[in-house]
C-alpha cells in the first residue's frame, strides 16, 4: 500500500517542502529511516536525525526551520505528534478495511448481520446473533447464541464470545479473550465437593471499549458483569461475575478483579494490581502496580502496596524499610547504653 507526499499532506491539512509525488509504504522511526517510509520529528532533541536519515518523508511542526540542505519531502503540520498519530489511525483503517465472507464459515439462518460486514474462515455465528454495520469478525472467533454487537466493532482472531453477551459499538476485542465464561462460582455439598453454581446472567460491554489479548470477562451469576463506556483493558486481566467497571477506566495487564466488586469512573490500575471482592472503589481512584486492595476505596485516592494504603505513606514507608538495619543497630546501642547508666546508678 503507496501514499505519496501530497497524499499524505492533503489528509493532514499540511504543507509540502519537497517532492510532492515521494512515495512511502511503511512507517519508521526517523533514527532507523530507510527509503520509501515515512517518519516524524516533534522533539528538538531529535533534529539531527533529519540532515542523516533515509526516510522519504518526515513530518515536522510548521515552526521547523533547517539549519542545512535536506534530501527528505517534508510535510509541515501545526502539530507534528498528533498528525502522525492521525495518520497511524487512518493507515490502521485502510489496513483492516477487510469485507466479505470468506469460506468456510458458519452463520445461523437467525442471525442477523449489518452492512459492510467482514466474516472470517473458520468464524462461528450463532442462533439469533444481532450484528451490526461495519462489524469485523476475524477467522476462528466464536459468537454464541443471542449475542448483540454493535457498529464498528472489531472481534479479532480466535474470541470467545459466549451465549446473551451485549457488546456496544467501537469496541475492539483482541485475540484469545473468552467473554461470557461461567463466574466462578461453587459450593461444598454435605460431602464437603464442590458443586457448581448455575451462573445465568450475562455480560454487558458498552461502547468504545478496549479488551487486550487474552482477556476473560465471567458472566453474572444473576444479572450482568458491566464494562462500561470508554474502559480500556490491557492484556491478560480477568474480571470476575458480577464485577461492574465504570466508565473511562483504565486498568493494565494481569490485574485480577474478584466478584461483585464495583469500580468507579475515570480509575487507572496499575499492572497486576488485585482487588478483594463485593468491594466498591471510587471515582478517580489511582492503583499502583502489584498492590493489594481488601477493604473499600474512597474517590480519589492513590494506592500502594498489599495490603494498599496511601502512595505518599508507602513511599515514606519505604525510606524507613531501607533504614531498618541501622535503625535497629541504634536501637540496641541506645538500650545497652541506659542498661549501663542503670547499673552505675
């Protein structure tokens, strides 16, 4: 896939200093520039590279002016980083601009499938399914019965997606996630086994909502796990039935979230962070990596630790921990030197 310069410039809104018909196919880093790609420079610390580097275009802010001859097209933009972040989401587009149907596939007569929609080999499409326009579903993916999914939505390779699970619109959900799987749910019988529990709710996620690989979001035991809008999930976390997540939160790789336990808006987790459950977090709620949360949380606090309670205090914390030897070590010749002020007493 070619773009050339003026390509380029007309979707940025930008203005070209060089060869408008300079054609690009990949992206690069401007330090590691080869011919044919297309690179960008925001940070003034970064400005060597342009007079050295093979790229064939180099977007750069308006206020760059070169100190020497330069062989690179530039493009010149108000803001160089978020045009070249514009231009990452649009190449991601037209690379995953993917339609059709391609065999073999399995789709129930009841299912019900939007415009412009994209199935992939070996994709399973159950009784009753309700899809959406602009919906990708990549090979070996899984939607059972009943499902919702909403416009552009992405689902790709080798999802799980079990029976009832509503899923908004704009919501990616990458490879290996299982959506839907039994809660963990169990109880012991006069024999002391361990007998399952019927887990018959569902699972709701709402729009623009971001699951990473391998992901697993249970199914209510009654009612609805709820991913709300604008959650941002990274790889790796599970999130147990009946958990609720409010809106904007953003929670990193390995985090394990226990039953019940509700989170409030706007939340950053840090990765492997592990939260108790029937708990309820704020707002606003700031968790740092590998803490431990066992009791409730209050809106705007900032965690550390296992178990987790206050940055600030963990951080002074930490200090005295470090010090501990030495303070022992003067504990004890403090102790020894009142034992002799007594005897000589």
């Amino acid at each position: 896939m070619k773009f050339t310069a003026q390509q380029i410039a007309d979707i940025l809104e930008g203005d070209i200093l060089g060869n408008p018909n300079e054609e690009v196919s990949t992206l690069s880093k401007i330090e590691e520039g080869t011919k044919g790609s297309l690179t960008f420079l925001s940070n003034p610390k970064y400005n060597s590279y342009l007079y050295t580097t093979n790229a064939s275009v180099a977007i750069v802010n308006k206020s760059f002016v070169p100190e020497k001859e330069i062989s690179t097209t530039l493009i010149k933009v108000e803001n160089a980083y978020k045009s070249f972040s514009k231009l990452l989401e649009f190449y991601n587009e037209v690379k995953n601009n993917k339609q059709g149907r391609e065999q073999p596939h399995f789709i129930a007569e009841t299912a019900k499938i939007g415009k412009n929609e994209y199935v992939g080999a070996f994709a399973y499409i159950g009784e009753n399914v309700k899809i959406g326009d602009n919906v990708k579903i990549y090979p070996n993916s899984y939607i059972g019965d009943n499902v919702s999914i909403g416009d552009n939505t992405t689902i790709f390779a080798g999802v799980k997606i079990y029976s009832e699970t509503v899923i908004g619109a704009n919501c990616k959900i990458h490879s290996g996630c299982v959506i839907g799987a039994d809660g963990f749910g169990f109880a012991p019988n006069e024999k002391g086994e361990f007998k399952a529990i019927p887990q018959i709710g569902n699972v709701i996620i709402e729009d623009n909502v971001d699951i990473g690989s391998a992901s697993t979001i249970d199914r209510a035991t009654l009612g609805s796990t709820i991913i709300r809008k604008g959650v941002k999930l990274d790889n790796q976390i599970q999130i147990a039935h009946n958990v609720e997540v409010g809106k904007n939160t953003v929670i990193a790789s390995q985090t394990g979230i226990a039953g019940s336990t509700k989170i409030g808006e706007n939340c950053m987790f840090g990765g492997q962070v592990g939260i108790a459950g029937h708990l309820k977090i704020g707002n606003n709620v700031k968790i740092l990596a590998q803490a431990g949360i066992s009791k409730n949380i209050k809106d705007d606090e900032i965690l550390n630790g296992s178990p987790a309670f206050k940055a600030l205090d963990y951080n002074k914390s930490s200090v005295y921990f470090k010090k501990l030897p030495s303070i022992v070590t003067k504990l004890n010749n403090l102790e020894k030197e009142l034992n002799s002020q007594k005897e000589e007493l």
